[in-house]
C-alpha cells in the first residue's frame, strides 16, 4: 500500500465501522501542550470523528518552527485520562530502526560488518536451505529479502507468549522459503529477532539493555522502555479495535488488551511517547549527531541505514484517487525509503493489536512527523499524510474521504470472498468419529497442539500459545473451526488429512480472508505425535 504502508496491521489497515460519525465527546486538548495550531487541530479532529478514534499523539518538525507535539483524546475508551505528550504507546515495527541503528553502533566499533555472514557470530545459526545459510550476512537480517513468506514464524510472537527470542533460531530450519535467496520482498518479524540475539551475543547483554543504555538514554527518552513488561506507571495508552461481527475489522470499537510477549523485543517491542519520538526523528534528521553536537553513529553508518536495499513495490505514481502513490518503494536497513510528491521519504510504522503508529522524514527539508493512535485501524496513516503535505505545501487533498473510500472498497470485497459468512458452514463434515480426531500432533518449528473430546464437541490447545484454546465446530469436510474467546486474536480452520480411517495429519488456515498476516496458520504442518 504505497504511501500508507502498515506493516504487521497491513490486512487490517482499512478497517470499518461508523466511518460519518459526530464529534467525538471530550476533544479538548490537555491542558500544558503546544499552542493550538487551527489547521492541525481541525485535520486531527476530522480524522478522529471519522474513524471515531478514542485518542491520538503527534509532532510535527520543521526548521524555524516550533516542534509541535499534541496530544488528543482520550488514553482509553469510557475512562477520563486525556492523551498528552508523555502518554505512553507501542511503537511496534518502528522499534526495527533502532535495531538497525543498534548494529550500526557495534560496526562503528568494529565489532560486526554488515557483510559479515551471520553464522561468523551465531555458528548454530540456520535457515531452511543450506545455502542460504551461508550466504545470509548481518545486512541481509534487515532488509525483508531472505526468500521466507510473509509474517513467517510469527505465531510464536502474536498472540502472547513467552517464548525466549533463542526459540527463533530453533524454527528458522523448519521455515521453507516461498522465493529464491536475495530474489524479492516479504516483510518478517523472525530475522530481527535474531538480529536482536546477534547484539546480545556481540555486547554481552540482553537487545533491550543495550538499546536502553545505548540509545534510549543518551537520547533522553526519558519515557521510553524497550519493552511492553518494562512499562510501569500511568499515562499508557490503551488498545482498541473492531473485533465483529461479522469478522475483526467491523463491528464497534471495543478495548482489547496488549497481546506482544519478549520474542517481539528487537522486532516490535519498545514502547515510547511522541516526545520521546521526537528525539529519534531529530537525530535522524542530524545523520546521528546529539544534540551536543556527539555522533551516536557515525555519517558513514546514517548513509548506510538510509541506503535502499530491496524493492518494496512501484506503480506508475501519483493519482488523482492517490496523489501521493510513490514510483518506486524500497526497504533500507529498519527505514522505508520511498518519493512522496517527488520528494524523498523516509519512514516506517507500527502496527499491534490495538495500536498503530507512524514515523516520516522528509530530509531534504529537514522535517518529520509522528503519529501514535490507540486503534489498530489506518487513521494514524491518513494523519501522517495530511501532515506531510502540509510540510510540501501540497495542494489540498481530503485525505479522510480517500481513506474512508479504501475502507469501504477493502471491506466489501472482504465480506464478497467470505460468500456465506464466519457462521455459515460449507458443505461436508466428519467422516470419523469424533474420537479419532483426538490426539497431540506437532509442527516442527511451532510446537504441539492437543485435540481432546469434551462433551458432544472436540477442544483444541494451541500448546505454545496461552490465548489460542475454544471447542472445535464442524466446518466442512473432516475440518473444524475454533471458537477462541472473544479478542484472543484470529480464529483458524483445522483440517485433518484422512488416510485408511485414520489422521496422517492437521493443516490451518485463517478463516477470515481480513486475518493480519502475522496469523500465519497457513504455514503449519502437524503429525500426530506417537
């Protein structure tokens, strides 16, 4: 999605649900923050009744102006604390670029080359293909090119759990690429993860004890932890979403709970204020210089980390549905890099259940926006880009009804390739009893499930994954659909494969066609287990 790319909440970038609504109540500003800006403040608030957005944070840099970092709304839906600039989010995937400047530090220091093959500082190290393995260098960790498919492993990290970021490395042999080596783009979560392992080993402390003391303090980030179980104290912002009917995505926004576990850390896991952004956008904008005029990297390695590396996408550009669709879109080491109305853009977002947010630079003027939001749809998207054009001075643009119409457009063929719906059944059933579907079958790289017999019904145990448990329903041919508690996260179709009366093994899918890819049932494989 050129110029509105989310990245784990992509499939739910365009979420629906009271898209005309009134004026949300309580939309005074907190009572401290920047001097009100009309035009800023209106683009918010059209934004936030639109998508009726419980609360947002921005900031906004430009050279001669003040820094302008707000906050709107409220922290939680039907609570009385107000976002402001020190309220608390997770930056999700925005947390890539700190790991990428992290490496940058330790090749500053001689410690690693991006060049280097990563089996120089992690000899157990391994993908599926043998020859990837050795080719695969610390750069190559970064840049979404390693030819395994999209979200791949990441149902050892979404929902919860608390698996120890080394089980990665244990599931990388078992994760098959989908394309060759170097060959193409697909984002990941899993290779960061090992990058995160890579500087523990190389610095002789956790990824989040060196970020926190190598970056996050010498930046004065003084509300920023590199992790969710770090946070402590008030002025957190909450998590909302969609969760149905009739599937996740549309439906009323409720409050859901944080779902990341210490897996996500070097992918996804610091959590941080704008203010605290505001920071990292500026030392950004310097080429790694403080405040002081210290090089926290050095130019060599700012060149590096904005240095495209892997084709994204391109189009033909702008259009007058999408002025500000880029020609070309490419992944540089934790960065986008892209053309915003024939500008350079650099940026990432965030996406976790319940929470989005946004990161842009447009170096050749020396600015950059943030946008956090406390839903998991496209709103904080559509707010960076009504930012940046009034960085460009781009013509106007009504960025709420371009989003509004990809919303409509991305649900109505949701709900065309659902056809009978999530409570409808397609033909077929059992053709076993119940009790031979029963058992614990495994997937090499995610672990157990147990299928046991309760009642007139089956149950299913997701092993790994505390959140994924509910009774099976028929759902076609010898498959099954879950019942996970409401907001535990996507359901899955479970279809055993019969051969001579007897199950051989158990494939998944998502069932609903707007599942987050980071729900990649799609990818397992399980064998019963004697």
């Amino acid at each position: 999605m050129s110029g509105l790319q989310l990245n784990r909440r992509q499939a739910l970038a365009w979420s629906a649900g009271g898209l005309v609504a009134a004026g949300l109540p309580g939309m005074a500003f907190a009572a401290g923050q920047a001097a009100a800006d009309p035009a800023i403040d209106d683009m918010v608030a059209r934004f936030m009744a639109a998508f009726e957005t419980p609360g947002i944070a921005v900031a906004l840099l430009r050279p001669g102006k003040p820094t302008y970092i707000k906050g709107y709304g409220v922290l939680t839906m039907g609570k009385p604390a107000r976002v402001d600039e020190h309220s608390r989010f997770g930056i999700a995937s925005n947390s890539k670029s700190f790991t990428a400047a992290a490496l940058a530090l330790l090749v500053d220091e001689g410690k690693i080359g991006w060049d280097e093959p990563v089996t120089r500082y992690i000899p157990e190290f391994r993908m599926h293909d043998p020859r990837t393995t050795a080719l695969m260098t610390v750069r190559d960790l970064l840049v979404h090119n390693s030819g395994l498919a999209l979200g791949a492993g990441d149902l050892m990290q979404f929902p919860a759990t608390e698996r120890p970021p080394e089980d990665a490395l244990k599931a990388l042999p078992f994760l098959a690429a989908e394309r060759g080596f170097r060959t193409g783009y697909a984002y990941d979560n899993i290779l960061y993860v090992v990058a995160g392992i890579l500087i523990e080993r190389i610095a002789g402390k956790s990824w989040a004890q060196f970020v926190g003391e190598r970056l996050l303090k010498p930046l004065g980030m003084a509300d920023a932890v590199p992790a969710l179980r770090f946070l402590s104290g008030g002025n957190v912002a909450g998590r909302h979403a969609r969760l149905g009917p009739p599937v996740r995505g549309m439906g009323p926004m409720e409050v859901i709970p944080p779902d990341e576990g210490p897996m996500t850390d070097a992918a996804g896991g610091i959590n941080a204020s704008v203010s605290d952004i505001v920071k990292w956008l500026e030392v950004q904008i310097a080429g790694g210089k403080l405040a002081d005029g210290r090089a926290l990297w050095s130019a060599a390695q700012h060149a590096e980390l904005w240095k495209p590396q892997t084709i994204v996408a391109s189009s033909d550009g702008p259009s007058n549905l999408w002025p500000a669709r880029a020609v070309t879109q490419t992944y540089a080491l934790g960065w986008f890099v892209q053309d915003y109305r024939g500008e350079r853009l650099i940026h990432h977002s965030g996406g976790l259940s319940g929470q989005v947010t946004q990161t842009a630079i447009l170096p050749g003027r020396k600015a950059a926006v943030a946008v956090f939001s406390n839903t998991e749809d496209g709103v904080s998207a559509g707010i960076r880009n009504a930012l940046l054009d009034l960085c460009v001075g781009a013509p106007a643009f009504d960025w709420v009804a371009a989003l509004q119409a990809r919303v409509k457009a991305g649900n109505e063929a949701a709900l065309k390739e659902l056809g009978g719906g999530l409570e409808t059944p397609p033909p077929g059933g059992p053709s076993l009893p119940l009790d031979a579907y029963a058992g614990r079958y495994r997937d090499p790289w995610y672990g157990d499930i147990a299928v046991s017999r309760r009642g007139k019904g089956l149950h299913i145990d997701f092993l790994p994954t505390p959140a994924f448990k509910g009774m099976l329903e028929p759902w076609g041919a010898d498959s099954f659909r879950t019942r996970f508690p409401k907001g535990a996260g996507e359901d899955a179709v479970v279809k055993f494969a019969i051969d001579g009366g007897k199950v051989t093994g158990v494939s998944m899918k998502a069932l609903s066609p707007l599942a987050d890819f980071s729900y990649d049932f799609h990818h397992l494989a399980f064998v019963p287990v004697r």
